[in-house]
C-alpha cells in the first residue's frame, strides 16, 4: 500500500474511531522545535521543569524508527458561554483586560470582554461567581482521548508486519504543537493555539509516532491576519508578541502549574479565573464566527433545541460523574434538582444564551461537542455554616455546575470533598492547597466583603502561602 493510501486509511479510522480533526506531519520539524527548546532557554516555561527534557528536541529519542507523526484532535468546547461576552448597548457591564480596541474588519462590532463577576445567570442572583476553565468542567481528558488513541494505535499495527509505535496524550517529551502545526489540522495562532479554520481551537491534542512511510498534510496556511485581540484582551500581558506566550505570566500557568506563591503584581489581573483561563480564545475571531458544528462521537450526537431541564442535565452528569452519590459521600455530584428549573441554555449560532429574561444575545460559533465527559460537573452546594450538609430548595438540594460556578460553593468544599469530587478532573492538578491559594485571590478581587470571615480563618492555616495569600485578599478587602 502506498503512502498516500496508508495516510488515507489511517485518517478515515482516526473518524470513524470519533476524534474531529486528524492529520498527518513529518518528522523533520526541526525548526518549530529549536524555537521551542530556545523558548525554554529564555524562561518563558516558568518552573515547568519537565520543559526542559532533551527528548523533546527528536522524536527519534522515543521511537528510533519513526517516520511520520500522526496527529488527532478532540473538540471538547461545550455550547456554554464564554468566560467574556459581547457587550451590548446599554450594559452596564465593566470591561476587563486591555482598554485598546482590537482590530477589526469594518462594520463588525468587536467583542468586549467583561468580567465573570457582573455576568449573572438570573436578576436575582447576586453571588460572585469565579471562572473555571473550560477544557477542566467534565472529565480529566487525558483517559477518553488515551483510550481512542489506542484504538487507532492498534489499528494503525494491523497495517503491516512490524510496525512501530508510539503515542501521547500531553504527558510524554512530544512537542504536539509542532506536529499538529504541520499535520493540515490548523495554524498556529497568535495566542499560540492551534487554531483549524473550521472548528476553532477548542480541541485537545494527541500524537502518535510511526515507522511508517505516510504521505504528509500541506499546513495549514496561517488566518490571523493583522488581528491582535488576543494579544490586547491578555489581562497579564502574557502573550509577549505574536506567536509568543511568556508562559510565566500567563494565568492559567498561575493558577494551574505555579506551586508556590503567585506574585502580587499578576494578583489582581486574575479577575475570577480560579483554574485556568478562556480569555485568548474567547476573544478569537475564528471561535465567534456564526456558525454551528457538532463534534465528537457520531451516535451520541444531539442538536439542542431550547432550554434543558434538569432531568437532562442529570442523565448527562449521571453518565460522566466524577464523585461518589449522595449516599456515599453526603455530598453529590448527581443531584435530583427541582423539576422544570432550567440550566444555562445550550445554544446554536445567533441564539441567546441566558435562562432568564433580559440575557444579552451571543454568536455561538466554533465546534462544540456533546460528549458526556465533556459536559459541566453537576455538584451539590455545602452549606457554609455546616460544611458537610448541603444547602436546600424546597425540600430538594441545590445544585450548580463547574460552569461559571458560584464562588462560596467553591469556597465551602473541603479537602475531602476537593478529593472526591476531582479525582477524575483536570482540577485535582491544582491540589488542594493550590485551590486554597487561588479562592484567596479571587475572593479579593470580587471585592466582596462576605468573603472576610472565610479569609480571616484561611489566614490562620498552617500553610504558609495559603496565609499569606489570605493575608493580602483580607489587605485589598479592606482597601476597596
């Protein structure tokens, strides 16, 4: 069989198997990985030590026989709203990040992010909310898109007598942005995402070594343009030029990898980003686009309609549950709220996302997919006065999802909740002392005097950086 039809049979398994995107690399990208290794050199991978692995340099280092590299993506962008929203005339929102205009093509309204804090789910809502990560609100990642890369890891040996392997999934000395900026799956954005003209760049990466001699993709040519709203929206300044991300800076790398403390002056740029955050894709034309698009596995797609009930909500999160039952734990990840109560719409292209009335209109428009483990985490509220009961609604427990999530809730698990609740989550990373460390920061910045009380005892842990990050909240508290 020849390269061309290897690669060809190769990618038509990859889609079957259910990744969205598939494509297929040389091995010789050596220039994008010298920029990487010299991108390590400058510092910019912050205290990420396993950066610096020489093995990154040559895939050749972890397959001595490779020959091409085979690159898969996973859409994992849930049909939610972002972390910012377009403003629209008349609100009363504050905008957060850079004050400059990005550029934009004539006649188009740009996008002005707001922060989390003003964006409430109801008119009568007046909780702060934090901001988790999109990629981080349903199931650790790295188990699905695993388990399907064997599949095609297996199928790909059957091609032939002795053929090699080897694959990863975010974990192994693989430089996977270089590959896939190579494979045809997309270009590399100025916010340094890989970005695919037709699904955006909400998907997750994985790559496979092979010594087979597969008929490379042509890349991706590069859409960016002039466009640097990304680079202006970056609350920390961490995209230092185009194509470039002073990692160090960056916020999710504070709230994620950084185990120690975060420096004052990034504190109050993190606005409610607890874990992670969205703000350069947000902002990226190529994910507001009007568009709709259905990613994942084929039988489990469903085009949504109108509002979910939470009977739905429930089967979604019974599929995917990350934590023990109610009866297990007295703390569910799969409760049984109020019938006929709504959750935040899943919504197509041009659709409004709100519940309630009076929500702002919002562009839906890169791939989104409905995997179950992709879907928000159902979680019970723990009353902040008896941390292990939870909080009720007539009769019924009150829920919330790990999209845009009330920030007392999140305040309220303890260690043992932490545990149980992400031990299938991209978040159970952070540790329990880094969650800690993060709530001080945002509580601050909510500028929520409620908050004060829960600070003055975290000011008191045996943890020296959690102290001192409660510390300052409770300084800046007092000061706004």
């Amino acid at each position: 069989m020849s390269g061309v039809n290897l690669a060809a049979a190769v990618k038509q398994k990859a889609l079957e198997i259910g990744f969205d995107l598939v494509g297929i690399a040389p091995l010789g990208v050596w220039e994008d990985l010298k920029f990487s290794r010299q991108w390590v050199e400058r510092g910019y991978g912050g205290e990420m030590r396993y950066l610096r692995n020489p093995k990154r340099d040559d895939p050749r280092s972890l397959l001595p026989s490779a020959k091409s590299v085979i690159c898969v993506g996973l859409v994992y962008n849930t049909a939610y709203p972002y972390s910012t929203q377009a403003a629209q005339e008349g609100s009363r929102q504050k905008a957060v990040g850079s004050k400059q205009k990005p550029e934009r093509r004539q006649g188009e309204e740009a996008p002005r992010p707001v922060s989390s804090f003003e964006f409430r789910l109801s008119a009568a809502d007046d909780s702060p909310r934090a901001w988790i990560s999109r990629y981080a609100w349903g199931q650790d990642y790295h188990g699905l898109l695993r388990a399907k890369l064997e599949q095609l890891r297996a199928a790909v040996e059957n091609l032939g007598p002795r053929v090699e392997t080897r694959a990863y999934v975010d974990t192994g000395p693989v430089v996977e942005c270089a590959f896939a900026r190579h494979s045809g799956m997309g270009w590399m954005g100025k916010n340094t995402c890989i970005i695919n003209e037709g699904k955006g760049s909400w998907f997750f990466l994985g790559v496979m070594l092979v010594n087979l001699e597969l008929a490379p993709d042509l890349p991706a040519p590069d859409r960016c343009g002039s466009c640097t709203r990304c680079l202006e929206a970056c609350p920390t300044g961490a995209l230092v030029e185009p194509y470039v991300m002073n990692a160090s800076r960056c916020i999710s790398y504070f709230t994620i990898e950084l185990s120690g403390s975060i420096p004052e002056e990034f504190r109050s740029r993190i606005g409610a980003n607890v874990f992670g955050c969205d703000i350069c894709q947000d902002v990226c034309p190529w994910n507001s686009r009007e568009r709709f698009q259905v990613s994942g596995d084929r039988g489990q797609e469903k085009t949504p309609s109108g509002p979910l009930q939470h009977k739905e909500v429930n089967e979604v999160a019974q599929a995917h549950s990350l934590g023990p039952s109610v009866n297990e734990a007295g703390f569910p990840s799969r409760p049984s709220p109020p019938v006929g109560e709504t959750v935040p719409r899943l919504v197509g292209a041009g659709e409004g996302v709100a519940p309630d009335k009076g929500t702002t209109n919002n562009r839906r428009p890169a791939a989104t997919t409905l995997l179950p483990q992709f879907q928000p985490l159902v979680i019970g509220m723990p009353s902040t006065e008896h941390p292990s009961q939870l909080t009720t609604r007539d009769g019924q427990p009150t829920t919330e999802t790990l999209f845009h999530p009330p920030l007392e809730a999140l305040a309220a698990l303890t260690e043992d909740d932490f545990h149980r609740l992400f031990a299938r989550s991209p978040i159970k990373r952070t540790k329990y002392r880094g969650w800690l460390r993060n709530l001080c920061v945002v509580m601050a910045n909510s500028g929520d005097r409620r908050f004060v009380p829960w600070l003055e005892r975290a000011a008191r842990h045996p943890d020296p950086i959690i102290r001192e990050h409660a510390a300052w909240a409770l300084e800046h508290l007092h000061r706004t």
